[in-house]
C-alpha cells in the first residue's frame, strides 16, 4: 500500500499514478548530448586541435581535471562504472606512468590558463593507491597544472580501504571534499550485494575526514538493492543521519544483467518488488527532507547550509559528470582510461580498455575513442536543460539573449509535448518562464527529455520502423 502525497520542504513526492506515468528510463543529463551520441569520428587529432584552440578566447573557461583509478580490490555485484577488480596492487604502478605520459601529451597541446578549479578523483576506487602513490600522482598532477587558491579537491573514497592515518594523508595532499559509497548497512543487503562494509568502519573514515578539516562529506545510497526492505532501509537512514553527512546522493539500482556481467551475481527474486522500492525511495526522499537536507536535483541532497545548496539557492549551480557543481562551467581534462573530457563545445571520452589505453599512450598518441563536437542546436538545448536539472527553472529570455532565438517558435513541438506535464500540475509555462512545481522536481529528468532532440529523432526512428 502506497503513503498519499506528501509535501515535504520545497517538493512535494508525486503519487504512484503520476510516477508511472511521467517517470521513464531516461539520461541523468551529465551532459547533452549524453555519452552515447559520441561518435568515433571524433577522434584523438580533433581533441589536440581542440586543446591547441583553447586560448585563442578572449577569457576561456577555468580548468577542472578528473582522474580515473579504474582498480577495485573486490566487485560490489550491484556496480555498473567501469572498473578492474585485482588483488594485485602493483598493477597500479605502471597505470600511474600511463596517467603521467597522458597528462604530458594534454599538457604539450593544451592552451590558455592551466590553474586549475577543480580535481577530482573517481572509480574504481582511488583509494586503492597506497598513500606513497596518491602523493605521487598529485605531485605530477600539480607540477603541470598547479591547484588555484580555494580548488575544490575532492576523491571517492572506500572506507573499506581508507583507515583515518589515509584520510590524514588524503588533507596533507590538498584534497578537500570527499565522497563515500554505503549503500544500505543491511549486513543481509550488504552480503547480498558483495561489500561488507560495517557502521563503525564509516564512521572512522568520516570522523577522521573531519578531524582532518574536509570541508563536505557525501554519502552514496542506493534502493532498490536485494534483500531490502522499508524497515531495513529506514534502519540505515537512522545511521546515515547520525552520521550527518553535508551531502547525500540516492541512487536507484536498475537490474540489468544482460548488459552487466557482475550484476548476474545478484538473485533477481531477492530484489525488492516495484512497489516496495517506490515506497523505499519515497520514505528515504521524506526522511532525509525532514532531516533538514534540500533536494537539490537528480538523486542528490544537501544541507541548507552546504555549498551545493547555498549555490542553488543564488542561481549559480552547475552540472557535470560527478553530479552537481558549484564551481563555474569549466574545461574539464579526464585523465585515464574511459574518462571524459569537456572543452570548449567539445566531448570527449577515453577508450575504455586497459590494455588499449596502454597501446595508445606508448604509440605517442591522445587514447580518445570518440566524442562529439557541439552544434547551435545542441548548445542552445544544453542551456535548456542544465537549467531544468540544476534550477527547476528556464528563462525564455535568457535563452532568446543568449541564443538569438525565439524561445516560443524554436521549441514550439516541445511546448506542446510539455502540455501533458502542465495538465498533471508539473510545470508551469507561463510568456516568460518554464517553472518546474514542487510536485514535477522528482520527475525533473522526464521534463528535461522533452527538449532532448537526440531522443526525439529515436522516437520517430521507433514509429517508422513500426509503420514498416
Ligand atoms: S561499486 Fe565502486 S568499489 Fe564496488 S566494484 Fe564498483 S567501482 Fe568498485
């Protein structure tokens, strides 16, 4: 049986009937276009042209660089990233020479300001690296790119491998921010799931962190897992709130293992029932805004008083691959094997091999597979929909100003696909502005794919092949 609406803080949770409704499977918007319509014809020499071009803008955007540690010492079956899970710790040795010949090849090409913003590290698990390790790679990082005053720094963090004399190491390397995945602390979930990862273990690493100064603290669940239930998954908030991170992000888990073998692991009828796990994620949305946390967007939650939210509130939210930024649009460098970059109106993204990543960078070349070069439609729609995902919100006039369109005829098949969200109570489309109400923010991904122009084409790809 399903809970009746409920308003909590600044949203109000949908109703079963309206969620299945509005809520599809669809693109978290990282960026637009999503990864998937990065083409191969972007290829390693039109990245180095687009790094050689940089400073040739009059102001080109601050620079933020992503590191990918793709090693893992055991697989968690739920995991979808792309990762190699080894005891063999040595392994990272030779891929800490690879990120060092890749950052000299980006850095002999690259123009314009190279201090960077923003340096963040993901997984995999950084925290695989010993802390001998780490320093070394953030020493040759910060040789060719050195950290602005006030960078955000922040790592992925398990807990299960990051003792507080690491997390110490971690503040005297200048990082700043951490995140950390829990998931459930069901000890049935977590066996279920393959990470035994106990309360007291997370609770060492964050009190450290603390005590080290970081400055946020985020912490990644996730519903929808096998063996959880309401009771069990409200048992794990209790300790999530006790722990108070600055930041939590609320992931669903989609069963799909076709497409990814570890997730055969998992038993599919120890998965919670649909209903069940809309419930879980409806009290979870309930507990943590009643806790006090702001729902930011998109599976992610902050304190008033966190950056992420005090960004929001002034308009000044952002989006990138790690989720929400509060740092301006900047260039972002990935670094590593399948990382991705962004540059000017450019996308790129690393091969996703190992092996070929090695191949690549020891042939003297940039190891991009593919990616995609923006177009005025696709930076107009980007705009529109980094609005939709960061603010609730889109100024018509901001976009006509800042695209030289006339927001009413160039949108003029997505205002009337959006009519079905007004009637439902949320959006409101008013001349001036397309406002996203308390009741539509959950379902904020649903609204942004209308002006998805990507997806639009498949859809009439999908009727025409019907009609054949
Ligand atoms: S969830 Fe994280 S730690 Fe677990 S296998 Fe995936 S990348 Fe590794």
């Amino acid at each position: 049986m399903l809970a009746p609406v409920t308003t909590v803080k600044d949203i109000e949770l949908p109703g079963e009937a309206l969620l299945r409704r509005f809520d599809h499977p669809g693109p978290r918007y990282t960026s637009y276009p999503t990864a998937d319509r990065f083409v191969e014809a972007f290829d390693a020499e039109t990245f180095a042209a687009r790094l050689a071009k940089r400073g040739d803008l009059a102001s080109p955007a601050p620079l933020s660089i992503y590191v990918h540690v793709p090693f893992c010492d055991k697989v968690c079956f739920y995991c979808a990233c792309n990762k190699v899970v080894t005891r063999h710790h040595e392994r990272a040795a030779e891929y800490l020479d690879a990120l060092q010949t890749e950052a000299d090849l980006v850095g002999g090409l690259l123009t314009g300001p190279r201090e960077l913003e923003q340096l963040h590290f993901g997984g995999g698990t950084p925290t695989f690296l010993s802390n001998a390790e780490l320093a070394q790679v953030m020493a040759m990082l910060t040789e060719r790119y050195p950290l602005a005053k006030n960078a955000e720094c922040s790592i992925e963090v398990d807990p299960r491998s990051t003792p507080p004399d690491k997390v110490r190491t971690l503040a005297e390397l200048g990082f700043n921010r951490m995140s950390m995945g829990v998931q459930d602390f069901d000890p049935q979930v977590q066996k279920a799931v393959n990470r035994l990862q106990s309360y007291e273990m997370t609770r060492a690493t964050i009190d450290a962190a603390r005590e080290a100064g970081f400055v946020s603290v985020n912490l990644d669940l996730i519903y929808g897992l096998p063996r959880q239930t309401r009771a069990g998954f409200s048992k794990t908030l209790d300790r999530v709130l006790e722990l108070s991170p600055e930041r939590i992000a609320l992931y669903h888990y989609a069963h799909l293992p076709e497409r990814f073998k570890t997730q055969r692991r998992i038993l599919a009828e120890e998965l919670p029932p649909s209903a069940e796990k809309t419930q879980i994620m409806l009290d979870a949305i309930t507990r943590l805004t009643e806790a006090g946390y702001r729902y930011i967007g998109m599976d992610h939650f902050a304190k008033d008083t966190d950056d992420l939210a005090l960004a929001q509130a002034r308009g000044r939210l952002h989006r990138n691959f790690q989720g929400y930024s509060t740092r301006p649009d900047c260039d972002l460098i990935g670094l590593g094997v399948s990382s991705i970059s962004k540059v000017g109106p450019t996308y790129s993204q690393n091969v996703r091999e190992l092996d070929e990543y090695y191949d690549r960078l020891r042939a003297g070349g940039l190891p991009t597979a593919r990616g995609v070069m923006l177009d005025r439609d696709d930076l107009l729609r980007r705009a529109v929909i980094m609005a939709l995902m960061c603010h609730f919100e889109v100024s018509k006039e901001g976009i006509e100003a800042a695209h030289l369109i006339r927001f009413d005829e160039y949108f003029g098949r997505e205002l009337e696909d959006l009519r079905a969200f007004e009637d439902a109570g949320l959006v409101e489309i008013t001349h001036d502005w397309i406002s996203v109400s308390p009741k539509g923010k959950l379902l904020v991904r649903g609204i942004a794919m209308v002006f998805d122009r990507y997806l639009r084409q498949d859809q009439r790809l999908r009727r025409y092949s019907k009609i054949v």
